[in-house]
C-alpha cells in the first residue's frame, strides 16, 4: 500500500470536497427523468462468486492492538532495544522497586531472548511492588467475564517469591479481578492463571494488568499474556466484535498476509511465514513496515483459521524478492532459496499429513489440509525501480505451475505502453492482474466505469486494493456513495472483474493508532463500529445474484467538477460525473433480482425502470436504503450507527415503474417473480 508513485493515486482536499459536494452537487437543478432498462431476454454475464472479499495487512494496529485478541503490548519485551516500552513498575505504599530488560537469562530452546528483570528492593505486606502493562490503550474490562494471563517467570536462587495477578484501574484504586500467579522458583516455568470479573463491574478501558509482590527479591519475566474470550473459544484467537463484523460482509475470500507486510522495508524484514508456526515461545516477531513491531502472534495458521471462521477461501501472497526499501533480489540462484520457501508454504496450507510441511500443519493442531486456488507472486512489484519483475514472476511461475498446477497465479504488475495501452508480461501471462486504485470520492466516481472498455482477452483482474479516501480515521458517507458506485461498474463488468478486496480494513481509532486515513472498520478497547463504506459493501455482497443483467440507462445526469492540480501544473480539464449509477444482477436461485443505485447528490431523483423479455414481476419488493443528510455525516466510537441500511417495503413495481431515490443515497431494489 503506498500512494506517492502509483499514479492512479490523486485525491482531493476534505476542504474543496466539502466545497464540491455542498456548493456543486447538493444545489437544486432540473434533472431530466432517467430511464433504466434491463433487458432479462438477454443472457447477461455470470458473476464470479469470488467478487466480493477482504484485504488484511499489518496497519493502524490491525492485528496487534485490533483483530488478535491479545491484550499485552510487548509481551515478550523486543519492541525497543533499550528499555521496556509500555511497561511501567509499580511501586505501593513505600516499596520500592525498578526494573530493566535483560538479554543474559534467555529461555532455552525458545525465541525468548530479552526478559525484563524486576528488582523488588523493598517489598513487605501492604508494600507491594510489580510491573504493570496498559495493553493497546487499556484493558477492556467487561462484566462476568474470564480472562487467562500467563506469563513465564523464575527469581534468583531457590527461595520462593509469590506473585499475584490483577486487572485494575490505572490508578491501581479499583481492582477489578485478581488472582495467585504462583510462587516463583529458581528457574523458568510458565504460569496460567484465570481473571474473572464480577457480574456488577462497570465496562471500562482505564486501567492496567499488574504482576506484583510483596517480598524483597529479583524476578525475571517472559511472554506476559492476557486473553480474553475470542471467536470460536480460538486459544490464540481473534477478537470476537471484530471477526462478527468481518462474518456479516460474507467474504469470498481474504488476501493474505496483506500488502507491505509481506514485503517488509528490507528482505530481512519480510513476513517469515516459518516462524510464526507453533507456540508462542517459538515467535521471535518482527519489525512491521508502519512503524511498530509485530508480535506474529497472527502467523500463517491463524490466518488460515481466520479463513475457516469465516468460510472464505484464502488468497496467498508470497514473498517474490521484492522489499519496500527498493531491495531487490534478481532472478536465478539468489532467488530460488525464495521460491522454494513459497512451495513450502503452498504445502503447509494445501499437503496432506504424508508431507514434510502438512505434517508440521497436523502438529501445529490442523491434520486436515486447507483450501488454495489463488497465490499472489509479491505484491506491488510495479514499484520495483530495476525492472526485475519479469524474471521473477516468471521463475515463481514455473516452479509452482509445475508443482501445483491448478492454481491461479495472480501478477502484480500489469505495464502500460506509451499510449496507455495495456500490456502483458513478456514472458508469462497471468492468470489475474492485481491493480490497486486509492481516490478521492468524487474521482473514483468517475472512473467507475472504467472496465466497461477493458479488451476481453486480456487477464481476469483482482482488484486487490481499493478505496476513496474521504473521511478519517474511518470513511464519510460520501466516500461510501463513491465506492458504491464503483462497485456498480464492478458488477455491470463481471466477465472481467473476478476479484475485489477494500483497503484498509481495520483501525485503531485511539490516539497514534491511526497511520493511513480512512478505514472500513473501527475500534478501541471497548467497541467497534462500521463505516458507511462498510455498510455498502455489506449491502453490494447480501444482495448479489449469480448473473449481471444488461443495463442501459437513459437521460442520465452529469454535473461537472475539476480535481485539484497537482502543484507546479495547470489544473486538469473539468469532467463531468454521473449523479447516477446502476447495476442490476439476478438470482436464479432465489428468484430475485437486485437493482443497485446509488444518487450521488443532494436532490431526490425519480427513475423508471424497464424490464423486458421478464415474466410476472410482484408489486411489492424491498427497498434497503443507505443515506444520511449530509455526505460527510458520519459514524464513529460514540455513533455507530448514525448511518446504517434501513429495509422497507417497496410498492407499486412490476415490469414498468418509477421510483425516486432518496439524496445521498445507495439503494437495493429487491424485485421477486410474481
């Protein structure tokens, strides 16, 4: 994911889009009826069944802090070399302690290198001394609720030190749940213990987990862990309000391990998929490419399991030499190291248990192998400066087209010519091209047609990444207009759009949580919510038949707007953008058919509706209504659902009917046979 070199990406200042939409689009002017027509005699297109997916990455504390349930920030004490960041010592009542980490007390036979040493200097009853962890931005307490802390620990020489375990408020006035750690010995062990709150706690995020004692001693610490209840009761598992909301959109399939993480700013750097199998003691973690470290407590099997939960199918991105920071490994022997490592992967997820890597899958505690049909080679390898792309792709090719044959490999760069015309790696084509579009909302609508003119005999296309970019820290609803109507002319170009996945999906709306503006999903400690664009997408994925129906709208209005110059050039032409966008699809199995449209402006607009060669359509139908009054309303942590799909019912259709859709609006017409 980057924006300063893909020259697809332009966006417009939130100060001249408010101008735009309020000032341009929501003055009244006469608009001229348009007409829809559908023509159901007319085969249509089959629609992919794979349309509609998610895109994961590493960003805005996506998964530590946000999807990954654990609650400890640097839990095994790596996130700075120098001291312990997020971790405070506690000092009650006149004791006195201090702590440092340490790297000459490793654990053996783990990635457990760097320990925090804690010096309980003066410590007696009533005169406790410990650490304390605030997690990402608070604990979530709730009431009635189970919590299981572990953590590894020894002290020096053989005398017993006990330690308790508490969740508190950050003040350490309130506890809320409080339990025996152990009494700790002379050498390493792992402690587990179970938190449970009361039924009559008030939910807060003010507060801290303390690991305390009250004897004189030096304790030693490692992989301090706190989970909560997670999705499916997962051990290391997920966070339950963000995996219900990502099983509401009814994804086909998630991209995986997502974008720049699993390129890493250097090779070194790159998502090693190896090393995030099997228990946590074995996770060394490491550097993201946004500026905080990973735990890798979401390694590859977790993501396959995420997939599971929500009955999608994984797309696999590999690591094909390419790193942020312009490193770049060329094709031959430096690089097959690499593509083997790649059919390794494909074997962990795909072999069955007679297998070296589906062995290790059934010992990591899944004997039964996973679903693969999509592996992406890299990922926005167009940013590669020496052009080495082509070889590259082409040795991953065949390694994995011979091995693997029936998968379908996905290309992450698709040239242009200097016509703009589209062409094809030179030496091997794609079975799909990735593109990534990041717009401003009044752009991306108008480029939503921008497949219609796409050649048939060029590749099936995944858009991997796409989004408009208006509102933060999670989109407006104008952004959500411009995405719907980008999704219409994904819909009216099935044959050639087989893939699409928003992006980012997730973020952590506290303070410094946020590093890309303009997300699906957001959330604190406590509670999530989703954006207007979530909120479309669920819609555009609920409401999908298996055939895109031909439609032809008439009269349709343009009102013209001009994008801001990029500095030190003229300003660009003005252009003109529909305030209309349809797409329509069919159900043969539910009998249904799902009329999209979205009203780009401030004014209620009528259309009718044509369908020939239909038989009996009823009168009445449902209409689900996305809207608000404003384009840059909004949701957030304290309105989550100011802008949500309202149903009603819709009267008065049949094969000849005009309906007037609502401002600001995207709106499903549900029709069903008489």
């Amino acid at each position: 994911m980057k924006i300063t070199a893909n020259s697809n990406n332009h966006f417009l200042a939130p100060a001249l889009l408010v101008l735009l939409v309020l000032a341009v689009l929501a003055a009244p002017f006469a608009l001229a009826q348009t007409v829809v027509k559908i023509d159901l005699a007319k085969p249509g297109i089959a629609v992919s069944p794979t349309l509609y997916g998610l895109m994961t990455e590493e960003i805005n504390y996506s998964y530590d802090g946000g999807l990954y349930a654990e609650l400890i920030r640097n839990r095994i004490f790596k996130d700075d070399e120098k001291t312990p960041v997020h971790w405070s010592v506690v000092q009650d009542a006149g004791g006195s302690a201090s702590f440092a980490l340490d790297q000459g007390h490793p654990i053996v036979d783990t990635a457990l290198t760097t320990s925090l040493r804690l010096d309980a200097l003066r410590a007696s009853r009533g005169h406790r001394v410990g650490i304390a962890n605030a997690g990402y931005w608070g604990i979530p307490v709730k009431p009635d609720t189970s919590y299981r802390a572990s953590f590894y620990a020894k002290t020096a020489g053989a005398g017993g030190v006990p330690l308790t375990v508490s969740i508190e408020g950050s003040d350490g006035k309130q506890v809320y749940a409080r339990a025996q750690g152990g009494t700790i010995n002379g050498e390493w062990r792992k402690y587990t213990v179970t938190l449970k709150t009361a039924a009559n706690v008030t939910p807060s995020a003010a507060t801290r987990v303390v690991i305390a004692t009250e004897s004189p001693g030096t304790v030693w610490f490692n992989l301090v862990s706190l989970f909560p209840p997670t999705f499916q009761q997962r051990p290391n598992g997920n966070r339950i309000d963000l995996m219900q909301k990502l099983v509401d959109m009814k994804p086909s399939f998630l991209r995986l391990p997502g974008g720049n993480y699993l390129e890493g700013d250097t090779v070194a750097t790159r998502f090693k998929w190896k090393e995030t199998l099997g228990p946590l003691e074995q996770r060394p973690g490491h550097p993201g490419t946004w500026r905080y470290r990973s735990s890798d407590g979401m390694g590859l099997l977790e993501f396959m399991q995420w997939c599971e939960d929500m009955h999608a199918e994984p797309v696999l991105a590999v690591f094909a030499g390419y790193a942020l920071k312009k490193e770049t490994i060329p094709a031959g022997p430096q690089l097959q190291p690499f593509v083997d490592e790649a059919l390794d992967e494909i074997e962990y997820i795909t072999g069955d248990i007679h297998t070296k890597w589906g062995a290790q899958r059934a010992r990591d505690g899944h004997p039964a192998p996973f679903s693969l049909r999509y592996v992406e080679i890299g990922n926005e390898d167009g940013f590669d400066t020496a052009k080495t792309y082509d070889g590259r792709y082409t040795q991953f090719h065949d390694a994995i087209k011979a091995k693997y044959p029936q998968l379908k490999l996905i290309s992450t760069v698709n040239g242009k010519d200097s016509l703009g015309r589209r062409q094809l790696l030179t030496s091997r084509a794609p079975d799909l091209i990735d593109e990534h579009y990041y717009y401003g909302a009044l752009e991306m609508m108008s480029d939503a047609a921008r497949y219609d003119s796409y050649r048939r005999d060029q590749p099936k296309i995944m858009i991997g990444e796409w989004a408009a970019r208006e509102g933060a820290p999670t989109t407006n609803l104008i952004s959500a207009l411009a995405d719907a109507a980008w999704m219409t002319g994904m819909e009216r170009n099935a044959d050639v759009v087989e893939m699409s996945c928003y992006a980012p999906l997730l973020v952590n709306v506290n303070p410094g949580g946020m590093q890309w503006k303009s997300n699906l999903i957001g959330y604190d400690a406590q509670t999530s919510y989703g954006s207007p664009s979530y909120y479309a997408q669920k819609m555009f994925s609920e409401y999908l038949g298996n055939i895109s129906l031909p439609v032809v709208a008439e009269h349709v209005s343009t009102q013209s707007w001009q994008p801001n110059a990029k500095k030190d050039q003229p300003p660009p032409a003005a252009k003109d953008v529909p305030t209309l966008f349809f797409s329509a699809t069919k159900s043969a199995q539910r009998g249904e058919i799902y009329l999209k449209v979205v009203n780009a402006i401030g004014t209620e607009q009528t259309v009718k509706v044509e369908l020939s060669g239909a038989g009996a359509v009823a009168e009445e139908g449902k209409a689900i209504t996305l809207r608000s009054a404003r384009p840059d309303d909004t949701n957030t942590i304290t309105e989550p659902t100011k802008i949500v799909p309202v149903a009603t019912r819709a009267l008065g259709l049949g094969a000849q009917f005009s309906y007037r859709f609502a401002p600001y609006s995207v709106t499903v017409l549900v029709l069903s046979d008489k």
